[in-house]
C-alpha cells in the first residue's frame, strides 16, 4: 500500500533525515496510519512501538507523553511532539522538515 500510495504521490526528493523518531501505534487505528504514511512520505526513519493490548506499555507511552494515553503518539529526538494532528501541522507550519533533519543532542 505504501508503494502504491509512493508511486502516486512521489513527494519530495529523499530526506537525510537523522533525528530520532519515536511513534507508539495501534495496528489499526486510521490516524497511527496516517501519521506513519507523512513520516514515510518525508523518509524519515522511524521506531514504531505497536502497543495493542500491552497496558505496560502504554502506561510508557502516557508517561512520556505527560499523561496522553490515545495513539499515536510522537517523539522526535526525544521531544514529545503529540499525535496525528500535531505532526500534520508541523508539516503545514513547515516547521516539521527542519525537526527531522536536526539530530539529537546527547
């Protein structure tokens, strides 16, 4: 499907992109997809941690993410960002390219 969706809407040219990226996601919850479908789209490398039905690790997620326990939620570069919408005005801000292009600072 993201072959499919590559091919119809090719994006821009690759994106070195170097941050870390960090989404908590449930297999089939329609704005996980969506928000995985923008960071492929900007090629930028990213750890999904599938947490359907681990009440372990969602209470990881919740506690990073000040509390939020609704997926997804997204870390860049450790930073907790928020979910679907929150990426997505990122990207319309132009705000969210220079984030992924930054790495971390250790």
């Amino acid at each position: 499907m993201l072959d499919l969706l590559r091919n119809l809407f090719p994006g821009k040219p690759a994106n070195p992109a170097i941050a870390t990226v960090e989404i908590y996601t449930w297999q089939t919850c329609p704005y996980c997809i969506r928000a995985k479908l923008l960071l492929n789209w900007k090629q930028a490398a990213f750890t999904e941690y599938k947490i359907d039905g681990d009440e372990a690790a969602r209470a990881t997620m919740a506690t990073r993410a000040n509390g939020r326990r609704s997926v997804p939620q997204i870390f860049i570069n450790g930073t907790h960002i928020g979910g679907c919408d929150e990426l997505h005005a990122l990207n319309r801000e132009g705000k969210l390219d220079p984030m992924l292009s930054v790495a971390a600072v250790d």
